[in-house]
C-alpha cells in the first residue's frame, strides 16, 4: 500500500471520529489515559452512554465522570462486507460487535484478535488503541482464563 | 362528528406502478408528483370528491407542498410524519384518532419516496445520538443494527444457515405474481445461500430495496363510506407501543412492546392469532418477519425459523404472508404498500395472489415503534 493511501485513509477515518466537545472531553481524555470513563448520575446512580445533559432514568442534570470497569458482555456482533464507508476499504469484511457494559450501557465497537469461534455473551475487556489515525478509540478483548484474577 | 374507533374505515388506496418507475432515472423524480398520483388513485377508487378532504396527513414529504400540487388548500387537520418505516402504522393510528374524536372527518393519508433517483444512501450518514461513535468501528445503516439482533437470535435458538431463506423466497414468489412488484425474477435456497453478505449473517436477498413511488390511503367513518364506491375495510383495532433506545437493535427483538401490543389488540378486536386469514408484516430485513411473528403470538417465541415453511406461508397456503411481495421484492414504501395489500386482500382485489375467502388482515411492524392492526371487510368483526 502507498504511503499516499495510507493517508487518504487515515484522513477520511478522521472525518468519521466524533467531534471532540466541552461536553465530551472527558470521554476521550479518560481513552488517552487508559481508562474508560463515562457519565454517572449525581442523584440516581445510573451510568448513561454517549454523553447527555440529562440522566434518562431520573432526569437530573447534575453528574460525574467516573472510570467504569471496562469489562462488558459480547451482546452480538456482525461482519460487515458492505463498502459504506471508504475508510474501511482495505479491512473489509470487519468485525462490529455490541458490548453491554457491566455497568449497564451498550455500546458499538469492535474485538481485537477476535477468536474464530466467537458466542454471545462471552466477557470482554476494555482495551485502548488507536484506530487508523492517533485518537485513541475504544475496542474489547475477548477475556481469555489467564487475564481474571 | 364523532364515532367509535371501531367505526372507521379504509376506503380508497392508490400507488405507483413501482415496476415501471424503476427503470433509471438520470435526474430525480418529484416525489410531490408521485403522491398526487396516488393520491389521485385512491378518490377515483373509493369515488369521494377531494373536497371532501380535511385532513392530510403525509409522510416523507411535507404537507404544505403536496396540499398546493394535490389542491388541498384549506384542510382542518395537517401533519408531517418523518420519513421512517415505523410511521406508516402511526399514520392510520392517528387518522383512526382524528375521525373518533371528529377533528376531522375525511383523511388522506400520503407517502412519497424518490429515495432512488435522487440516490439517497442508507449507510454512511446521518442516525441517533451514537452514529458518530458507531461509524469509527465502521458501524452504520439499519440493517446492520438487525443483523446483530438476528446473529444472537440464531446462536439462541439454533437457526441455520438458510433459516431466513423461505422468507426472502416467499416475498419474491408473491412478487411474481405482482403486476407492479419490481424484483419477479424467483430464486432458489441455493441462489440465496450463493447471495453476497451485506452485514453477514444477513445476505443481499434479506435486504429490502430502494425504489421510488407513492402510496395514499384515505380513512373516514364506516357511516360515511357505506355510500363509497368499494366495499370498506374496517379498522377492527389498532395499537402502539414504543422501544426506544440508542440503537436500531432491541435486546429483545421488539419482543415486549411487541406482546403489550398484540394484547390490547386481540382483546379489542375479539380476534385471535389464528382468525388471522392474511399476514401483512413489516420487512426491512427478513429477521424482522421472525421477531414479528413472535411477538404477536404467531410462532412459539425461539421457533418462528421453524415455523416459516414455504408452503405454509404462501398466498393459497395456511398461513398467506405479504402476498404483494414485501420490502425485499415489491417496493420499500417503508410499510406503506403493506396497507394497500392488506385492503385489495380484503377487497379480493389481489388477482393472482389473492388469498381464498380472506375477511381478516393483520398488519404488524416490529420498529423502534411497534404497531399493528387488525382489518377486516364488513360484517367480519367478532362482535
């Protein structure tokens, strides 16, 4: 692969990534640093995903960022074939995988070293790498006996 | 004036021909003209004047536009729906709500598409508040979202690989005997395992497609459409449920809203599961069909794969589903032809497809708006 494309690529997968804003500053912070961070709500408790002004189950505005476990569920996932986006060109088929976090949010990512025989509801982990350009993004691991205590 | 909601009726519907309309378009069709066509369609078919109009209700399109290209211009009831699948059940809901409560009392009821021609993508853009976060891991469009509710839907309950298979068959065999459906050209199981993936596990054959037209139904009492040209089609009951979340994909398949749903209805209707002569389901992507059936007790929950037997399923079988084709082979009109097919069902309309001594109709749309109907001609309503 040229260098050109290679750059091409990274450009058009930063045009994907979500704006950084005031309001979801910590979230990448927390990624930068290793950590998965995510709303939780001063009154009710409830974490919520992505970033909202409002808690959804209480409605209170007030809340803290707080690192969560990282360690989810593998709720489903797909292998996409479809060319929808260009930045994916030379790793399609990929894999999309919908984690529930322990903490209760799902949210969409991907497996890195996804094994051959995936189930649902296998425990992933949280790990921090960068996508094809610098930001750190998130993306699970499938736990393997040896990663638990 | 008002009436009881079981008191009302379809009483005219119009299309397009989606089969001549899907031949290349190099600029994009209006999608206004479109709806004025339909719309035409279905006051020549229930012969009421349009004046008689008074309330419009359109979706995809905005209401002041077709009022001036269709001459509404002084309707006492106007609303735009958004342009998704899940609001072609709400558009016949809320025209049920206006007649019973005498807002209005004649309601169009229009949808236009020119998704095609004007080349409007499905992935890639737009979505809810996580489509950002979705697109860096390459995630987007909504059968994406159902492919990951039909990957864990199969790792449960042990469906195979050509389990959707008699579904995308079943669609494009009632498309062939559909003047107006665009895909006729039937398949094997063989050529649809031979089918490229799109979001695997799904398969190009599970997709809906993308084509332009028009569909129009016109809604008004069973007293006023007594004197109409074509027999009525009573809405025996309606109802909704919501499951809204961040994703397209419900952890339970639309399963609970799905059941909340099919309570009140057969209970308001007096009709069960098994009266139902003619299904009419919702098909953006064939696991749909599955969730479907289930959560409107149908199929045992976990066996509707087993359940949807070619022979069962097609239009002179047990149990008819979209015998007009559906999503994947007539036209993607977002829910929208489905109605029409349920009234010429109703009507014995449906020429080579039509479904033998057929009094009962249920439409139904597993969606992050779960709705369905039960239809019937007259004189079928348990009382």
């Amino acid at each position: 692969m040229s260098t050109q494309s290679t750059q091409s690529r990274a450009e058009s997968y930063e045009a994907l990534l979500p704006e950084i804003t005031p309001e979801n500053q910590p979230y990448w912070d927390g990624l930068a640093e290793s950590e998965l961070r995510l709303q939780n709500c001063d009154a009710c408790g409830e974490y919520r995903f992505p970033d909202s002004e409002v808690c959804p189950r209480c409605l209170s505005g007030s809340f803290t960022w707080r690192a969560v476990s990282g360690r989810g569920r593998l709720w489903s996932w797909i292998r996409m074939h479809q060319r929808y986006l260009s930045a994916f060109d030379d790793v399609r088929p990929y894999l999309v995988a919908y984690i529930k976090l322990d903490e209760g949010p799902p949210i969409i990512s991907t497996l890195v070293e996804a094994p051959d025989d995936l189930a649902f509801d296998l425990p992933v982990r949280a790990v921090f790498e960068p996508g094809f350009s610098e930001r750190t993004i998130l993306k699970f691991a499938v736990e393997r006996p040896e990663d638990s205590e | 004036m008002q009436h009881e909601p079981t008191d009302i009726a379809i009483v005219g519907v119009g299309q397009s021909d989606f089969r001549s309309l899907y031949a290349a378009s190099d600029r994009p069709r209006d999608a206004f003209a479109l709806a004025a066509g339909a719309l035409r369609e279905a006051i020549e078919d229930c012969g009421i004047d349009k004046d008689e109009i008074d309330g419009l209700l359109t979706c995809r399109i905005p209401y002041d536009r077709l009022a001036t290209v269709a001459g509404l211009p002084h309707p006492r009831f106007v609303h735009d729906l958004e342009g998704t699948g899940r609001m072609s059940g709400i558009a016949l809901q809320e025209a049920v709500a206006l007649i019973s409560s005498g807002m209005a009392d004649v309601v169009a009821c229009v949808y236009g598409n020119n998704g095609r021609s004007a080349k409007v993508k499905y992935g890639g853009d737009g979505g809810g508040p996580t489509a950002a976060y979705d697109e860096m891991y390459g995630m987007t469009s909504p059968g994406a979202y159902v492919a990951l509710m039909y990957q864990r839907y199969r790792g449960m309950y042990g469906a195979g690989e050509d389990a959707l298979a008699p579904l995308a068959i079943n669609n494009r065999r009632h498309a062939a005997l559909n003047p107006v459906a665009v895909l006729q050209k039937e398949f094997t199981r063989e050529e649809y395992l031979n089918s490229r993936y799109i979001a695997e596990p799904l398969r190009l054959l599970d997709y809906c497609l993308i084509n332009d037209g028009a569909v129009a139904f016109i809604v008004t009492s069973m007293e006023r459409a007594r004197s109409l040209r074509k027999p009525p089609v009573r809405v025996a009951a309606t109802a909704g449920m919501g499951h809204v979340t961040n994703y397209y994909t419900a952890e339970d398949f639309f399963y609970s809203a799905s059941q909340d749903v099919a309570s009140r209805l057969y209970e308001q209707s007096g009709i069960t599961p098994e009266e139902v002569d003619c299904l009419q389901i919702y098909d953006n992507f064939t696991p749909t069909i599955l969730f479907t059936l289930e959560g409107f007790n149908h199929a045992p929950r976990g066996e509707a794969w087993q359940w949807v037997d070619e022979e069962k399923i097609r239009h002179d079988g047990p149990r008819p589903l979209n015998t007009a084709g559906g999503h994947t082979s007539e036209s993607y009109m977002q829910g929208w032809a489905h109605h029409v097919e349920s009234v010429r069902q109703l009507r014995g309309e449906a020429g080579a497809r039509q479904v033998p001594g057929c009094s009962t109709v249920q439409y139904m749309c597993a969606s992050p708006i779960v709705t369905s109907h039960i239809l019937t001609n007259d004189g079928a309503v348990a009382r």
